[in-house]
C-alpha cells in the first residue's frame, strides 16, 4: 500500500514511524538520531539520562537536565533536518523541569503517558514545541483533550494511543490485561480516531492518531493505517539494532528470550509493565528487594515499601547487569533473532508497508 508522511503542524516525517522512548538509557541520541535520519521520529527518554554522568549518584537531577539537554542537541545535530522529540513520564518527580529543559533544547516533540499530563500545554504555551498525550483508551482520549481544550483552549498536536501488548509501563490493569486482546485495542483506536475528529474540526488542525504497542512488522503497521491511523510507535523493534544505546547485553537478552520468557511485572510506578523474565525479575515475584538509595524519580514511589528500586533496576539492565536488572520489552521482542542497523531495519518496514 503506498503511505503517507506524519505531519505534525509544520513538521513533517516521511516515514510514518515513531520511535518509542524508552528508559534508563535505551532510546537516547544515539537511536533516536539514527531513526530521525532514516525520515522516521526519534524519540529520547527523559527517565534519568544522566545514569552516567559522574555526578548522577550526588545529584541526580542537575546530572538529568544536563544529559537530557546534551541528548537532545546531539541528535539535532546527527540527524540534520530529522525530527526529534522526547517521551517525559507524568509520574516522574521532575516533570516540569524536564519538559523546560526538552524545550530550551530544542526538541520538536514530547510525548507524554505514565499518567495524564493534565498540565503540559501550560508548560509549553510560550514554546512552538508539539505535544502528544499516550492514552490507552476512548475514555482518557476524551478526557485530556477536553481538559486542555477547557483550561487553555488548546488541543493536541498528535495522540497516541498504546495498546495492550506495548512494553514497559502499560495503562491498564494488570486483571483486565488477558481480556485486552488484540481486538480490543484496534476496535478502541477507531474510537479515539472518531473522538479526536471533533476535535480538528472544532480547532480547524489534523491530529494525527499513532498507533502502538506490540506492532512488529510493516504488514502490521499497513493494518493500522488501513484502520484510519495516521502512523505507528515502534519500540521494541529498535532494541536489536546497532545504534541503540543499550549494552550489548541487553540487546542479546531480546535475542535469546522465548516467548514463555515475557512476563508482566509489578512496577513502583503504579502500573503493570511488561519485561523479560530473568533472574531479577524472578526475585521480585518472591518479594520486596533491598532499596538502599532512593534517586526521587518517581511522585509516588516509596523508599520503605516499594518492591524494589526501579531506577537501580533499569540501570543496571542498560550498563549490561542483565542478572540485576529490569529489561522492559514488548510482546514480540522473542521473535527478534539477530542485530541491525536501524536503516536496514526502517527499510525492511517500508518495503513490507508497499507490499502490504
């Protein structure tokens, strides 16, 4: 099928693929600069950046803002003319000063889910800087659009709708997961899709509805086209490239995971996650582990009870501690067999979408 580029307002994408932000450390400049190159969207994580900056131990948050600022201007700089953008998690602590600082850096997008970022436009109204709520269903569609559209007469410049087979943090119920089937989730996408149609004709601009969550190949993004979206959020497909900037370890523990090895897991976040079932994970099913230090990343997360850390966690996985660490991944990441470069990879995507 032939496809169209994603337009938001005056950006535009060629290729209809976002890449998905993925924290500690996996989608930073390295990938989302590779992506962005390729005419997709690459998208840096804002979950502790600064993991390796050599202050990020004593101060967590001045080592964030100062990688998340160096990130961002590194992947302007590689990508040349490609669009990047930047995923802030709503429940992280210092969610204001991320989306500031993503701004005076220059990032053309930030997408924001973990939560409803009620607030964002405020943050942004002096910014030409494009915003995109993650959402999971009709009803949380319908509610921050209707928030922003009565607190600052604004509306979003693209949504996305994440469904039930997405990786890591996932907005839904850990009970209600085996009933959101995959039906499920495409029969909510045309919802939203009409939901979001009052919208741009009430604010006379296209928002682009993205699709994602356990999208794998171009036939699967030709689908979702064909059902009305205006283009895809690929995470776990980039994992297994060259240019992620995860350690080889993490790479490989996609590579090796059966299918029986993707399991959902309790996350101090608040939600359910989805993740590769490794020797980490199998101590948190036995219960809480150790927090020594607490990096105040999370709004909610509590030293004394939370299961474990999730930043040490998350840490860990991306220097290559894979044994003491949380390797957040999608429901397709065990058919993922070998290591590419992100433009064989966005190649084969659009080859599949023509012949779809």
């Amino acid at each position: 099928m032939k496809f169209k580029p994603l337009i938001l307002g005056n950006i535009k994408a060629s290729i209809p693929i976002i890449q998905g932000g993925m924290g500690i450390g996996v989608s930073l400049s390295g990938l989302a600069s590779a992506v962005a190159s390729c005419g997709g969207i690459g998208i840096i994580s804002a979950a502790q950046p600064g993991y390796n900056e050599p202050d990020f131990e004593k101060n967590s948050l001045a080592a964030n803002i100062r990688a998340l600022k160096s990130h961002i201007v590194k992947a302007l700089k590689k990508a040349s003319d490609g669009i990047i953008g930047v995923n802030i998690m709503c429940a992280m602590r210092n969610y204001e000063l991320l989306v500031k600082a993503s701004i005076e850096a220059g990032a053309q997008l930030i997408i924001s889910g973990a939560g409803l970022p009620t607030n964002l436009p405020e943050l942004c109204k002096d910014s030409d800087i494009k915003i995109a709520p993650i959402v999971s269903s009709k009803k949380a569609a319908s509610l921050i659009l209707r928030l922003w559209e009565r607190n600052y007469g604004v509306t979003a410049d693209a949504v996305v709708v994440e469904g039930p087979e997405a990786g890591g943090h996932l907005g839904f119920k850990e009970a209600d997961l085996p009933e959101a089937s995959r039906d499920y989730f495409e029969t909510e996408l045309v919802e939203i899709i009409n939901t979001v149609k009052t919208y741009e004709e009430k604010f006379n601009k296209s928002i682009p509805v993205i699709a994602a969550g356990g999208i794998y190949t171009g036939q699967d993004i030709a689908k979702l086209l064909k059902l009305g979206a205006s283009g895809v959020q690929m995470a776990t497909r980039f994992v297994a490239t060259h240019e992620c900037d995860a350690h080889i370890n993490y790479k490989n523990a996609y590579i090796h995971s059966t299918e029986e090895d993707i399991v959902i897991v309790k996350s101090p976040v608040g939600m359910p996650g989805r993740a590769i079932k490794n020797a980490f994970v199998e101590r948190t099913f036995l219960g809480n582990i150790k927090v020594d230090k607490c990096y105040g990343c999370i709004h909610k997360c509590n030293p004394v009870t939370t299961p474990y850390c999730i930043s040490r966690a998350l840490i860990n996985a991306v220097q290559g501690d894979v044994d003491n660490g949380l390797i957040f991944c999608g429901s397709k990441a065990y058919k993922i067999d070998k290591i590419v470069s992100v433009k064989e990879l966005m190649a084969e995507l659009v080859d599949q979408i023509k012949e779809a």
